[in-house]
C-alpha cells in the first residue's frame, strides 16, 4: 500500500470546520511523565535531560485531522514524529529517530508482538558492515545498553515480520535524526509510554 506523505500533510494541516457556533472540543489532558531514572522489569531506565531535546520532539498532544481511525500509528519520517490518533481530531505525538540515507521505507503494517527489555539480534548484514557486532550473534540480552531499549514493537506486513521495529534507545540525543538502519528509536520513558496504548494488531502508516 503506497501511503503519500502530501495527502498526510495535507491532512495534518486541515482541521474539519465544526459549525459557525460550535467551537471545536478540547484537547484531551495528558498527565505528566517523568523522565526521571526509574526501576523497571528488573532493570533502571536511565534519567534523560529532556530539557536538552528540542521542544518540538517532546511527547505532546497536538491537533491532527486524518482518514484513518483513532488508535491508529502514523509514522511522519520526515517530521521525525509519531502520532497515535486519538478521538475529536487529536493525536498523541513523540518524538523519533529515523532510518538514515539509504534506510528509509513507507507503506502500511501492523504491529505483531511487543516486547519488554527485549533481546537485540543484529542480522547478518549488519554484522558485516560491524564486524564487531559478530559477539552478538546468537542475541544481546535486554538492558539499559541494548540498543532497542526498554520495550520495542514489532512491525509486519501481511504477517510476515519487515525487521523493523518501533523501540527506545540509550542513545536518546539521536532524537530527531536520521541515524538508525531503518527502525524507529523514541526515549525509552516515551516508548514505555507508547507500548501501553498500542496492541497487536494496531495498524502502522509510516509516511
């Protein structure tokens, strides 16, 4: 399914117009999060100093008008973003890191699985582009230093699993750079956050 990124922005810059005297809801409230360190299935997230990550790519709802259904992940490459739909034209945004040059993709998934503190596999090629990578072979163990962080999520077209996955990241300054080999990297309290509302099945529109 080719997905056009001019048909999600356009999108994203149009709020329906509601009626001359009823003005449009409100945004939904969202609670705080800490970006504080924290003990976590056995292991501690480590503290992020959020302040030094760009507004822009801080976890905020924002107004968002679009096709596709509340619950539904649209993946912006090029804004460096994440949105998860919510109702009344709203939608749950964080910032990511993104495939660098030659890594990219686009099209329609679904998650599959999710993991949490899952284990990192690098695949074969990888491994002879860094041949150091070889020790892991057979699998990192989750842990603050893996590089998919505290959760990931798994994402499939057709049920064939694509490699490429939603997770967290210790390197939390690629934030908003095209610097992964084609999976999405958030702060690992976002994607903790993220993994919480999303389940297998939820449809994934990387744009």
């Amino acid at each position: 399914m080719e997905i056009s990124r001019r048909r999600f922005c356009l999108a994203s810059l149009t709020l329906p117009l509601a009626g001359c005297l009823q003005p449009p809801p409100p945004p939904p409230e969202l609670a705080p999060l800490s970006y504080a360190a924290r003990r976590d299935g056995g292991h501690v997230v480590p503290a992020v100093p959020i302040e030094q990550i760009p507004q822009d790519f801080h976890r905020q709802i924002v107004p968002l008008a679009s096709e596709f259904e509340p619950g539904t992940l649209i993946v912006d490459t090029g804004s460096r973003h994440i949105y998860l739909l919510l109702e009344d034209d709203y939608a749950l945004r964080y910032g990511i890191g993104v495939g660098r040059e030659g890594f990219g993709w686009t099209g329609a998934s679904q998650v599959f699985a999710r993991r949490s503190w899952p284990t990192w596999t690098p695949p074969p090629e990888m491994i002879k582009r860094q041949p150091e990578l070889a020790r892991w072979a057979e699998g990192q163990p989750g842990g603050p230093r893996n590089p998919l962080g505290a959760r990931a999520i798994y994402l499939a077209v057709d049920g064939r699993d694509t490699g490429y996955r939603i997770h967290g990241t210790p390197e939390w300054q690629s934030i908003g750079q095209a610097a992964s080999s084609g999976c999405f990297r958030m702060i690992n309290h976002d994607v903790i956050d993220l993994f919480d509302r999303v389940r297998a099945g939820t449809s994934v529109i990387v744009v």
